[in-house]
C-alpha cells in the first residue's frame, strides 16, 4: 500500500440501527416508567374509594380535579419549540 492509502477498514455494520446509532436503554426505561405511572393513576382511585368510604364528597371532588387535569392537558396544544 501507498502511504496515502487509508488501511481498509472492519467490514460493513449492517445492523439495523447503524453506526452511531443511540442504545435503546433510557427509551425502554421510559417506556416501562410511563406504563407503571398510568398503572398507579389508574388503580389508585378503587383503592382511595375503598379509603374514602364514608366521604363520597372527597371522591367526587378528587375525581373531578383528576378528570379537568386530563382535559385540560388533552385539549390544550403544546407551546411551539425551538426559535
């Protein structure tokens, strides 16, 4: 070889995330994270109806703030990023 031949390189990566590609890890680590919160959300309140028994005002008034916080993020748009 000539001295401004590069040595040839390893073969090819032909893996499907390619080269430099970013490892999956913090995204299964979100995605456990997010489906474990929803879970919590979700059975949280038969357990505080069962806690709340004797005050079905609290309930309601827990399940109506719970309820105006998901509409209020579902129909609200995101703020635009970036410049």
């Amino acid at each position: 070889m000539s001295r401004g031949t590069p040595a040839p390189g390893p073969a090819a990566d032909t893996s499907a995330a390619g080269p430099g590609a970013m490892s999956r890890v913090p995204l299964l680590a979100l995605c456990l994270t997010e489906i474990t919160s929803w879970g919590v959300l979700y059975y949280a309140f038969p357990a505080l109806a069962a806690w709340l028994g004797g005050y079905p005002h609290m309930f309601l008034a827990l399940t109506g703030a719970a309820l105006a916080a998901l509409l209020a993020t579902g129909t609200t748009p995101p703020r635009p990023s970036g410049r």
